[in-house]
C-alpha cells in the first residue's frame, strides 16, 4: 500500500488509485474558498455574523463549506480551495501558479505567459514552492495524504497573443507558433530574444547558411535581434526554426517546473498546466509527456472534443482530467452580465444547468483516459471588472441553488457508479 496518489491503467481504463490502494475517480469542485475579500463588494451576507460572530465564525465556515462538498456528491476538492483544509486528508488538488513572479511575453488576460528564459522565471518557480510549501500550512500540506498532485500554473497562454483560443476544434491551432511570435516581438536583449538568436546560431553554422535556408539577406545573426518580422522566402524554413524554438520554450518549462516539484514534494502527481481547451500545440504535448502525469484541461464549452482529446491520449501515453467545466444561468440568476467562460456556457435556468451538467460529466465518465472532472465553482462570483457570473453551487448569500444542487449530485453518484462498473 503506497502513502500517495498514482495513475494507472487497467484493464484500458485510466484511474488514480489512492493512498488505499484502490481506484479513484475524481469528482471535484473548484474554489472552496471564502469570498470575505475577495467578493466583499458583492457578498449579500455578512460571513462573520452568520458564522457565529466570534473568532471561530471561520472554522464554522469551512466545516460546513466542506460538508456541502460531499452533501453534492463530490469527492475531491478542486484547485483554490482553502489552505485551512491542508493536512485534513479530504482528497485534493493544488495550484501552485509558479509563472506568476515573471516577466511574461503575453498578458491578454490572467497569467499570460512567462519569458522562460529570464532568471525570473526560475526564480518565480522557487518563491511559488517557498509561499506554497515553506510557509504557512505548507507542513501540513506536505504531510497531507489527501494530496492528489499539483498544478504547475493555470491556462498560461501557449497559444500566443495572436493564436487560436481553442474549446471544440483545433482547427489550425494544432501547431500554431503565435507564442513564439510573442518572444521575438521582446527588445534585442530581451532574454527570450537572445534564446532565439543562440538557437539560430546553432541550427545555421553561418549567417550566410541561414540566408539560403530561409531566402533570406541578411548580413549577421545580429540583424534579427532588432527586429520581430522575418523576410523569409521559403517560409516554410522560418516555421520550422520557429517550431523548434517552442519546443525549447516547452522543455524549459516543463523542465524547471517538474524539477521544483521534485525538490519540494518529490511523490506526488504532477498535474501540469490546467491548459484552454484544444489551444495549445501539439508540440508541447510531445514535451510535456515526458515531465507530467496527467494532462489537465479546461473547458467551457457544451460538449468535449472527444476526437482530439483521444488524440492527444494516444499521442502522449497520458491520461486526462478536467479541471474546470461550467454552465451559467444568466438573467434567470440575476447575471446580466457575464464575463470569462461563463460567456460561451449560458443557459436559461437552474435545471437546464444540471441537465448540462450530467450531459458533460456522463460524456467525460465514458472516455476511459479521463481520470476526473472539477467544476468551477464554489460560488458565483460578482466582479463587474473581473470574474462575474452565476458559476456557483452557492450564489453570493451563501445560499445553495437548491435545484442545481440536488442534480448536481444525483449526476455524480452516477457517474462514480459508471466509473466503478468499467473497473470491476
């Protein structure tokens, strides 16, 4: 019997197999965290007094949060959840966001992406484990046999700033270099455009060598520092030296990521990344195999991309799980306005909600490389200049959606059902 959470496959079928030694199917909820700070402008309940108003209104809170958790069905708590749940032994999942100390080479929204080659970035990586592991609850995380793995970061953008954010369909994105195009845009000392020139060098034993290969005329390596738009008469050449500088840009990545993770708490899963949908190109999935134990992707679509999922399954060796997922009810919920992927996910009440929700998380019990779905979220959120939407179990009174819930868990005492008969 191991002390830690493992991956395998039987009998073609993708489980996590607990610290029991037996099967596990992950059910999670994302962000079982307290909405005091964060949501204080639009919480529609004073926390503290409903908790009982004294120094252990807190504990009260995440005592019930946690029984709600299981009340609905689920079996895991999701990333953002609070660190107070850390040495609990509940299962659980980590986002340890190590990118965001970095300089980024892209900042749409969110994380962007971090210039892997910038000291930074490696310094970014270690302060990320010191906060997560070194500090606070991070003992108690440590010696947590609830602990599944670790998110390395969340939806950092390996589609670049002008690539193709990816739900049902790839399309061309399989192999999109738009990231790539982020890095050679930074000034000619930048670090990522210096990382870019040194792989030039290495690939073109002349100036002269690279000008044949590309069609180009340049006089000197130096040339292509100062500038971020390439002539390139074969461009054909250009992509190719531009797809393996992403896949330089994956493997420092993964690498330093995968080695902190080692370093700190070398036995448990790595999650990876939490990537958009079918956004990221296909050539770091060739990297990211060799460092990750699961592939875990985000969703805010109606349906899975099955084709491609198996795809990149059968292309990496890994199994998957979702880790966000939603369905919003809008104007019904009082949302008028919604913003992220509750966007791309509304629908016109409580109940079609849970249909939507059964539908999804049936489609992914199915496919036997899944190994989990996480919804998002805890509560709704009410942000006007950021997260806002009815993507909660609980709206902003603290109050379960009653219907919703009850669905919610009917789907999943199915779905581990469905799980549990595919293992027998």
């Amino acid at each position: 019997m191991s002390q830690f959470y493992k991956v395998e496959q039987s009998n073609g079928n993708w489980s996590f197999i607990s610290p029991q030694n037996k099967p596990f199917y992950s059910v999670g909820v994302n962000g079982v965290h307290n909405q005091i700070v964060d949501q204080a402008h639009w919480l529609k309940t004073d926390l503290v007094h409903k908790y009982g108003g004294n120094r252990e209104w807190f504990p009260k809170w995440a005592t019930e949060k946690l029984s709600q958790v299981e009340q609905f069905g689920f079996n895991t708590l999701g990333a953002w959840h609070e660190p107070y749940y850390w040495g609990n032994g509940t299962p659980k999942t980590v986002e340890i966001r190590m990118s965001r100390f970095a300089p980024k080479v892209n900042t749409d929204w969110g994380t962007g992406f971090p210039d892997v080659f910038d000291p930074k970035f490696h310094a970014s990586v270690e302060r990320a484990c010191l906060d997560c592991f070194m500090s606070g609850r991070g003992e108690a995380l440590l010696n947590d046999p609830g602990v599944i793995g670790y998110y390395t970061d969340n939806e950092i953008h390996w589609w670049g700033h002008g690539g193709q954010w990816g739900n049902n369909d790839p399309g061309n994105g399989a192999n999109d270099t738009s990231l790539v195009d982020d890095y050679l845009e930074q000034p000619a000392r930048g670090y990522g455009k210096m990382a870019w020139i040194e792989m030039l060098r290495k690939h073109h034993s002349s100036i002269e060598v690279l000008n044949e290969t590309w069609g180009a005329e340049y006089t000197d390596f130096e040339d292509l520092a100062h500038i971020a738009v390439y002539r390139a008469d074969h461009p054909q050449a250009l992509e190719a030296d531009k797809m393996a500088f992403l896949r330089q840009i994956a493997d420092v990545y993964y690498q330093t990521t995968s080695a902190a993770l080692k370093r700190y708490d070398p036995n448990r899963l790595n999650l990876g990344d939490r990537m958009v949908g079918t956004s990221t190109p296909e050539v770091v999935f060739d990297v990211m195999k060799d460092y990750a134990d699961v592939i875990t992707l985000n969703f805010y679509s109606f349906n899975l991309p099955e084709r491609w999922m198996r795809h990149i399954h059968e292309r990496t060796g890994l199994p998957m799980m979702i880790t966000e997922f939603s369905f919003c009810a809008g104007a019904e919920a009082g949302f008028l306005i919604n913003t992220n992927g509750a966007r791309n996910v509304i629908v016109r009440s409580q109940a079609r909600r849970g249909e939507m929700y059964r539908n999804f998380v049936e489609e992914a019990a199915r496919m036997p490389f899944v190994v989990g779905t996480h919804w998002f979220a805890m509560y709704d959120y009410g942000n006007p200049q950021g997260l806002i939407g009815n993507y909660g179990l609980l709206d902003l009174a603290d109050e379960p959606y009653g219907e919703f819930a009850e669905l919610v868990c009917q789907a999943n005492e199915d779905v581990l059902r469905i799980r549990h008969s595919q293992e027998l």
